[in-house]
C-alpha cells in the first residue's frame, strides 16, 4: 500500500507551543523581527490597513482577512493609534501601544503558525492508497433532483501483524510476514438527503468472485471465483477489496477506510470505551472442543469496552456462535460508537476534535482522496446529523457454501440481490423516515433545457450486460432491444458484439455531448421505460450507449424492482440490543 506516513511526536488535544516547535518565545527586539519601525516612524494609514492585500505565506500563517489573524488586528491597532495622535496623547504612550501590539502580533502569528504546523503533522500522519484496485464497471450513481448523490464508504478491518504493537494484541508472530486479510468489511451507505444510513456486512469467509487487481506497489493478480470475500485485500490492497464489492454490488464506493488491531484499540480508548451488552457472562476461551478464542471476559448486562477489550469484542466468533453472528455483536459496537461521539458532540467540541483527530490519523488507513485532514473533516460532517434510530445495521443472508460447507458460506443469491437494489435505489433500511406524514415529497428531475434530436438523427449503440456479476447472459438480449428501438424510430440503433456485464441499466452518454447528449439519451430511457436515473454521462462512451443491465433479463418495456423503505429480507436486519452468547462460552462471572 501506498504510504506517506511520518509519526511525528505532536501532542494530543491541543496545538503545540511555538516553543516546542523550536521557535523562540521570548519578545527581546521583537520590533526588528517583525519589521516594526523605529517608535517615532509614521503611522500607518487606515487605508493600508484595510486593504486587505497578503503575502500566500501571510494567508497560509492565519494573517488575512480569512484567517483571523494580523491583518483585521493590525487594523484595528493602527486606528486606534491614529485616534491617540489626534487626541494630543505623549509619544512615550503610543511607543507603548505600539509595543503591545507588536506583541500582540507576534502571539497572533505564532499560534496560527503553530496551527499549520500541527495541521500539517496531523497531514504527514495520515497513510493512503489507490481508490480502486482494478475495474468494476460500476460508475457514480446519478444526483437526485437537489444535485446530491449518496455516499458510500466501504469500512476495512486488517488482521495484519506487520508490526510488534498487532502482534501483541492478535498474537500470530509467525503471520508477520504473511500479507493481511480483510477479516472486517463494511458498507456504510449514507442516503443522498444525508438523512439515513445503513451499515451492510458480508461475514470474511464468504465465497465470492475476485476481480483482476493491482496493487500499489504495481503487482498485478489475476481473476479467481469462488474464493473467501476477505482474501481480495491480498489480492491488491484495500483498493482490490473495493473493487471486489462494486463487482458484487454494482454499488460505485466512493471511499475505503482501514484500521488493524492497534488502531482500533487506540480509538476505543480515545473515545471513553464503547457500550456492548450480553445476555448473560460471556469468556471467550479454548474449551474441549475448540481451540483458542478471543480471550473477551464480561460479566452480565452493559460493559463499556476499551482497549484490549474492545478488540476481543470484534474478534469473538465462537462466544457468538457463528461470523454472522460476529458481525452483529460489530454493528452493535459500530451503533455504540456513534451514539458515544453524538453524546460527546465530538463535531463541536474543539477539544474532543482535536483528540480524535491525532488518533484517528495516526489509526487510519484511508483512499488517495481522503488524504488530508480537512478531506477527513468533511467526510466526517457528513455523519453527524444521521440519528441512530435511522441507522440500519445488516448483514447479508448466507448459507454453507456446499463444496467447503464446515469453513465457507455462500450468500443467498435473491436476498443480496434485494438488499443491493435497495442501495443502489437509495432506499431507505429502515422505515422511520416519514413517521408524522409530514416529509417532503422529492421533486421532479429537472426538464432537460435542450430539446431531443429527432430518434433517427442519432446513433445507439446496445450492450448486453445481463450477465451481472454472477448469473448466465441472456442470450440476444442487446438484439431484442435493438429491434424495439429501430420500431421506436431509433433506425441507427445497433446491437455490440462485446458483452457489458453489470447490475443495473444505464443510458450513457458523452460527457462532452453536454445538455444535447442529455436530452437524446433521455428520449432513448423514455421510449424504453427506463426511469431518468438511467441516464448518466461517462467521459469514455463515444455515443449514446445502452447497457442492459442485469436488472433487466426480460421485457420490452423495463419494470422498475420497487423496493419499499425498511423490507430487508428475512434474516438480515441484525440490530439487537444484548448478545446472546453460546452455552459452551457462558460466564457465571465468579471463576
């Protein structure tokens, strides 16, 4: 993976002294390091003052307008200054005004300085990869009439042992040269209207196809079905473990976020502890029958886990009885740490921010374009309003996967398929949206401003993509769906020999065709019955291009799947508030 990693020493919870950042503190000729003149030198005009003209060093110091720094400042000193003059005041007061504010503009600049400083620590902290690993197909999913899209983030937890601080904690010291695996993925979905969200798991030892990915480092890996959903992270990194899931989903991910054992330890503790619950004692240990476990020890009830503690949390699968099982006792934790960061109103409280953001870019591995705190900082806005009765956690349905049925599952073909038309619809998990009646209809997509090209002016071209991800093409689909379009008067329509394979439908059309490629591809979804969400414009498409996706095996008019807010398929609604834990595991709490 991609690293731009340098551990600086920093502190925690506040901005650095300029003293510890090797600057001098001391005032003794401040004047001449400033540029201060001599105490009888002309004063500056209100005009100079308020012109507001910096340096890209001043600005990047805090000293503009913007930064709340020296410029306002020294305005404001320089008026009152002009004031003293005008009323008769001695020389040796204003050279004492001008002393403090000299100083004052020394302490301004400095603690701005040492602000950028740390931000820029806190930037040298951060470790990053590549987007994607290799080529889904998948592309962004259209905006929704207020021009917002949703935003998806697939959340990675590593196994790596690569350095003593994972070792100590997973144990395996004869894994510290095997490359990681991805034993934690999730999906966390935030709806465009930023108003709902869902957190989706696929257990690590699920049977899926890999994608051909390349890592960082430039290794290429070839395709391979029907291995474990966890080993695609080294198959290329974290960037191949997205691009396994758009494959799988047909779901674009916007971002990737990664944390190994350390990590999630640190962060655990910076918050405070997360609150977990289990039904009865719980100690995760090897017993006749199995070896090893976790080593989680909790009494009865409620138990705010940190440190080491809220690793065996994730860990534990035996105690829990099955992974899917582990998933939900980690949905339960990713619940416990939202509703903790909300209590602490970590968005605004200045101090609790600062806190988090030394751990959690000295925990964190994210994708190229999260790579910076503010980036980060954005991303992390997103969340904060997303209440926790309209946060949905879900694990995928599965089943014993036949030719490894005692180690590998296999997901439910009809359920995944439901729950990743939900995602990729932007509907809702869970049903408390519109509980008064009183939510705002969306409004109707914007009416193009140009007009469609008569049907016979223009070229389409029609793919076949009903192969998906995992099912049979269709045989002469793009040729079926041709016919209808030349009946429609599309008479330059024409079938492509190369198959497109994908989850959902598109209309594409060339980004540079502007709003006249808009129109015409809108007139071929209309003739079709494809919804204007269809339609979506792609930079490489040399014309208007219809991909028949594998939401659409049959039919010459496209039915749309209607997905209703909250009907998840049996079985994969995990929110629970207390963890049942397997005989064999139970605690009395005593011994």
């Amino acid at each position: 993976m991609g690293q731009n990693s340098v551990r600086g020493e920093g502190t925690r919870g506040r901005v650095p002294r300029a003293r510890e950042l090797g600057w001098d503190d001391e005032l003794y000729d401040a004047g001449a390091a400033t540029g201060a003149g001599p105490a009888d030198a002309p004063e500056e005009t209100d005009e100079s003052a308020d012109s507001g003209t910096t340096t890209r060093a001043e600005r990047r110091r805090g000293g503009g307008s913007g930064g709340g720094g020296g410029s306002a400042a020294d305005g404001r000193t320089s008026h009152r200054r002009g004031g003293s003059r005008r009323r008769g005041k001695k020389p040796g007061k204003r050279k004492a005004l001008r002393w403090v504010a000299v100083t004052l503009a020394v302490l301004i600049l400095g603690t701005a300085g040492a602000g950028y400083l740390y931000y820029e620590h806190l930037n040298n902290n951060i470790r990053s990869g590549g987007r994607a690993g290799g080529e889904s197909g998948v592309k962004k999913a259209a905006p929704n009439a207020l021009g917002d899209t949703p935003l998806n983030i697939l959340l990675i937890g590593s196994d790596s042992r690569e350095d003593e601080k994972n070792i100590a904690l997973g144990g395996g010291r004869n894994d510290k040269d095997r490359k990681p695996l991805a034993d934690v993925q999730m999906l966390l979905h935030v709806s465009a209207d930023r108003e709902n969200a869902s957190i989706i798991s696929i257990p690590r030892d699920t049977v899926v196809p890999i994608p051909a990915c390349k890592g960082d480092d430039g290794t290429s890996y070839a395709a391979t079905d029907n291995r474990p959903i966890n080993e695609s992270l080294q198959r290329g990194g974290p960037g191949c473990t997205l691009t396994t899931w758009e494959s799988l989903t047909g779901v674009y991910i916007d971002h990737w976020l990664m944390v190994d054992f350390a990590g999630v330890v640190a962060m655990a503790d910076e918050v405070g502890g997360v609150p977990v619950c289990v039904k009865t004692g719980v100690w995760d240990k090897s017993n006749g029958v199995v070896k090893g476990g976790s080593g989680l020890k909790l009494p009865q009830g409620t138990t705010e886990v940190k440190g080491e503690q809220a690793l065996q949390w994730l860990r534990t699968r035996h105690a829990f009885g099955s992974d899917q099982n582990r998933a939900k006792a980690q949905h339960m934790y990713m619940n416990g740490m939202m509703k903790k960061l909300q209590g602490q109103n970590a968005w605004s409280d200045t101090g609790r921010l600062m806190g988090l953001a030394e751990t959690a870019t000295n925990a964190l591995q994210v994708s190229d374009e999260l790579k910076t705190v503010k980036k980060l900082f954005d991303l992390s806005m997103q969340l904060k309003n997303v209440k926790i009765d309209r946060l949905t956690t879900a694990t995928v349905p599965t089943t014993e996967y036949p030719p490894n049925p005692k180690a590998w599952l296999q997901l439910v073909p009809a359920s995944a398929d439901k729950m990743w038309s939900m995602i990729r619809d932007d509907v809702a998990f869970d049903k408390n949206g519109d509980k008064a009646g009183t939510k705002p209809k969306p409004s109707a997509p914007a009416k193009p401003k140009t007009a469609a090209e008569a049907p016979g002016s223009f070229a389409v071209t029609v793919a076949n993509g009903t192969a998906g991800t995992d099912e049979a093409p269709v045989e002469g689909r793009a040729k079926d769906i041709t016919k209808v379009l030349t009946g429609k008067g599309f008479t330059q329509a024409e079938a492509s020999k190369e198959a497109q394979p994908r989850e959902d439908t598109v209309v594409l059309y060339p980004k540079d065709a502007g709003d006249q490629g808009k129109a015409n591809a809108l007139s071929v979804a209309k003739a079709l019955g494809l919804p204007d969400a269809k339609v979506r414009a792609d930079a490489r498409t040399g014309g208007i291009a219809l991909v028949i996706g594998a939401d659409w095996r049959e039919g010459t008019v496209f039915k749309r799947p209607t997905s209703v807010a909250g009907d998840l398929p049996a079985g994969a609604d995990d929110k629970t508030s207390c963890m049942d834990i397997y005989a064999v595991y139970k605690w009395d709490g005593k011994s």
